[in-house]
C-alpha cells in the first residue's frame, strides 16, 4: 500500500561506535517535536538473526521489546528519546533477510528465475522498510544502516537505499551520513580526510549525501566544515556539527540550533511546524545540573564495557534526575569477591549496590557474597534478573538452606532455588527461546513495590530462562521475604523484597528496558532515592508520588 511516508537513511562513515544511533534517534526527536509523526528502524547487516546469541561484551546489550524481540541496543535509543514501544519488526538483520529470501525460493515463488542480491534480496530489504510504513504510516521514517560505509556486509542495503530513492523520488528520501572527524593531538588540528574518503566511498556505489552529520571531541571549527562541505559536495549549511555534549538527551536541540529542522522540512517539502523545546529541556536539565550525588556499585561480570549494561545505565540517570541527583556508577567486576570475599567491605563506600542480569557462572559467588554484604549492611540494593534470582539463593543459604543455587549454576545443587520453567524443559535450541517481552505482574498492596508503582497491574519486560522454584516460596516468606509482584496467574515470582531492609528489592523483569527521560522505572527509582535518603540520614526512605504519576 502506498504511504505518505518520507524516508530518511543514516549511514556510518570512518568508524563503528561514533554515535550513529544517538544521532539517528536525536533527529528524530527534533522533527517529533515539531509535530511530525516519525519512527525508526534499524537494519543490521549481520549473518544472526537477532542479537539474542551475541555476546554484550562485543556487540552492546540485547535490548528486548514488548513483543519479545531481542534486538540491537540502538532501539532502545529510539524508544528512550521518542517516548514510543516500537516492535521487534523495526530491526531487521541479514539473517532475516536471507531467511526470508531462502524460504520464498524454496516456496516456488521465484520458479525459472536465478535468485540473486539483485534484485531479489534488495527488493526484500525494500519490502521490510516499506511495510514499517504501510504499518506504522510515519510523517518520516528514519532508516539506521548498521556497520560503516565501505563493509562488504551491508553493500546491498545501500543499494536498496539507492533503490528506494530512485523510486520514492529525491524529494521523499533523503541520505544523513554520520561520520568522525578526528583531531591529531600532535597539532591539535581536525582532520576532515576521513570524512572524505568515507563519503567517495558512498557515491562510489552511487549514494551522494544530503546531509552531514560530523562527530567530533569539541566543537566543529568553520575551516574543516567548508572543507567537509567543498570535498563532499554539500552545502555548507548540509554539514551539522555534533560535539560531544554532557549528556547524550542534548543532541537534538544541539542539531536543531543549526537548522537541521527546517533543513529537513525543506528538502522533504514538509510544512515548517514550530517546535516547542521546553518540556524535552526541562528533563536535560534535570539530568545535567541535579544537585546531590549517590554513588551506586554496579556489580557484574561485563564490566569493561559500559555498552553492555546501557539500558541499566541510562535507567540510573533517569533515576537520578527525578531525584535531583546525579549518579556516578563504578564498575565492579564481582570475581573480585569470588576468592576473597571481605573485599566485599568496598560497598560500603557507595550510597546503593545494583546486581543486573547475566549468564553463566563466571562471577556468581562473587554477586552472592556482594547481595549477602549489601542485605547484612543495609545497603540500598536493587537485583535485576540474574541480580534477582541470585539475591534469592543468598536469602536462601542464609535462612540454612547450605548449598542452595540456581540451576544454571550448579546442576546438582541440593536446593534448587532457582529452577528452569516447565515450558524450558523440552528446549533446545538458543535462539529466542527463552521467556520474552512484556508480561503483566500483579503487584501485592502494602508492599514497597505498591507504593513505587502505585498500580495493581503493571507490565514488564522479561529475558529469562530460569525461575523461583515455587517449592521454596512458603520458606522464604517466613524468614521474611516477600513476594510483593507476581504472575497474574499466581505462578511465577515477579518482585522480591525484603522489607526489614532500608530498601532491598529484586525484579525478575528488566525495569531499565521501559525507563524514559522523564518517566524512570520505579524499581530504579526506588534505589536511588533509597541511597538518597539513607546518605541524608532519613530513618526510612520517603518515596513520592511523583513516580506514580509519571509511570501511569
Ligand atoms: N540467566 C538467567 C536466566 O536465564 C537470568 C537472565 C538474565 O539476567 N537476563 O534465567
């Protein structure tokens, strides 16, 4: 079905990690604010078929959409910056790409014909770009291409791109290309050459960009940029700076300063809508200039790459900012607690201690020994996930259950707290087969998740494989845990607290994937303002209703 939609395709030049997505969703933003109804999509050129069976450490988080996908961390973006739920259909890879083309051949629906990547898999990286639309029926849909210009691997996405333009019309579909300009420390000069090669290699196969989005330390001096404009045959008010800011949510009015609003109205041949900035402002600032400080000790085993855990991140900073503080997170690598657990005295130094998810036994006993000292001293604690399930296994061996663990851990473990699902049992493969995406929890009355919440019926986002073991619920419950969040039908423990603690609280779900600027998960909520309060010396945390209002 044909659609009104104008398409807008994000390329990456020089090198991977500059920020393609940050700039992606942050000219989003600026045309949302203008009123315009914009999505996003993003297209990963490699050969899995979701980012479910990558490692975070090399590839970033596996952001997980209501609907179960497990997707690249990009999206997350999207959602966090435009305030929607996109599905997992708006991030596609080649995996699905071929498959699809695959399953058609095998269909009969080529019959006679040779099947080649063009035009066969351009017409269904097309058909995947163009149903987002028919579907969704944006003003503008932005288009992400993964990976930098000049990889073998996302070639025929270019092509599709150079495609759809021909076809859509020059008017509806447009090129921003991101690229880094980089400044030589030696003579402290930035250096466009880069910039350059990166954008010959994209007219090469025949893309000329619309725009240039220029990435770089501090601000984009003229010289280089009529450089980058002379070279790259763009206008000079095509070529955009974009520095690195404070904060990443500042991006877009940073962009708009320059006119990219009005630059993309005008080329698309949009009416020029005014934008209001003073709500989306407020909440920048509020993340930028907050007044306290809590120290949060983020305990897990990927921690080398703060990619790994974004989500959990950005969660803390919304967190912070409905706090008026900011958050400064220090990394923790728990094998440091594994042989030697009285390293454990350094959490008292921080405010709060956050346990998130994780895979696999490499550093579990050292987020045991981390939730034990955390639960002992009352420290504000949070476990998400992995986080969660293990803060159960140390409440169990401290009521005596000895030896108590989740089986993921220890197969044989002679209490099986944690357990796998009845539904996991007859599972085998890896791919998307674990519990996925929004599920709705029923949360108990007189609890601290009710008055973080402050609803009856929430609902979360979930990647897990494994769960409490309902044989051990009634022991729990009375050495004092309680389940304050449960399935709606009862089964499946949601939210763990233990409430003769200042504040401690596990989740099975991953409250930081439906965190926004504005709007922060209340678990993530609740140990910040916990860490707050007990550094304020409050004999108990004072949550506000203000949570409430933002969440429902
Ligand atoms: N490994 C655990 C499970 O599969 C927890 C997963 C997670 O933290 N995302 O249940």
């Amino acid at each position: 079905m044909p659609t009104d939609t104008r398409y807008l395709f994000v390329t990456g030049g020089v090198m991977s990690g500059i920020g393609k997505g940050i700039t992606t969703a942050s000219i989003a933003k600026l045309l949302q604010l203008r009123g315009f109804k914009v999505s996003a999509m993003k297209i990963d050129p490699y050969l899995n078929v979701d980012a479910g069976t990558m490692n975070p450490v090399t590839h970033g988080e596996v952001f997980v959409t209501d609907d179960g996908g497990e997707i690249d961390m990009d999206l997350g973006t999207y959602e966090r910056f435009l305030d929607i739920n996109l599905s997992r259909s708006h991030n596609t890879t080649t995996g699905q790409i071929y498959t699809s083309v695959i399953n058609k051949e095998r269909r009969g629906d080529f019959l006679g014909q040779c099947v080649q990547i063009i035009p066969h898999v351009t017409d269904e990286i097309k058909s995947v770009i163009r149903n987002i639309a028919s579907k969704v029926e944006p003003d503008v849909l932005l288009v992400e291409v993964g990976g930098t210009v000049g990889d073998i691997e996302s070639l025929p996405y270019l092509e599709a791109a150079r495609q759809l333009r021909l076809e859509e019309g020059h008017r509806r579909v447009l090129f921003a290309h991101v690229t880094l300009v980089p400044t030589l420390d030696v003579v402290g000069e930035q250096k466009t050459k880069p910039t350059q090669h990166s954008v010959q290699e994209l007219r090469r196969i025949g893309i000329q960009p619309d725009l240039i989005v220029a990435r770089s330390k501090g601000p984009l001096l003229s010289g280089p940029k009529k450089k980058i404009a002379l070279f790259c045959n763009v206008e000079e008010q095509a070529v955009f700076a974009s520095p690195d800011l404070p904060t990443i949510y500042q991006t877009p009015m940073d962009l708009d300063d320059q006119g990219m609003g009005e630059f993309l109205a005008d080329r698309f041949g949009l009416d020029h809508h005014s934008v209001d900035w003073s709500g989306w402002k407020r909440t920048v600032d509020r993340i930028s200039n907050p007044s306290q400080v809590v120290r949060i000790a983020l305990c897990g085993k990927y921690a080398e790459l703060a990619d790994s855990y974004v989500s959990v991140n950005e969660a803390l900073k919304h967190a912070g900012a409905a706090c008026d503080t900011r958050v400064e997170i220090e990394w923790i690598e728990t094998e440091l607690f594994e042989n030697e657990p009285s390293n454990c005295k350094i959490l008292s130094r921080f405010d709060g201690v956050l346990v998130p998810g994780g895979f696999g036994s490499r550093g579990t006993e050292g987020k045991i020994a981390a939730l034990a000292y955390a639960r002992e001293n009352n420290i504000p604690t949070l476990g998400i996930c992995f986080g969660f399930q293990l803060a159960i296994v140390e409440f169990c061996r401290h009521l005596g259950l000895n030896g108590a663990n989740s089986v993921e851990i220890n197969p044989n473990t002679p209490h099986p707290v944690i357990n796998l699902m009845p539904e996991q049992l007859a599972v085998e493969s890896k791919g998307a087969t674990m519990r996925l995406g929004a599920h709705e929890i029923r949360i108990s009355p007189n609890t601290i998740a009710s008055l973080l919440y402050g609803r009856e019926v929430i609902s979360e986002r979930h990647r897990h494989r494994w769960e409490v073991n309902p044989d051990y619920i009634e022991r729990i419950v009375k050495a004092g845990g309680r389940f304050s969040g449960r399935s709606i039908d009862g089964t499946r423990m949601e939210i763990f607290e233990v409430p003769d603690r200042y504040f401690y609280m596990g989740t099975q779900f991953h409250g930081e994937f439906k965190s926004r600027p504005g709007k922060p998960s209340p678990p993530y909520y609740g140990l910040i303002k916990a860490g707050l309060d007990r550094k304020l010396g409050k004999t108990a945390p004072e949550f506000t209703p203000l949570i409430q209002k933002a969440v429902a």
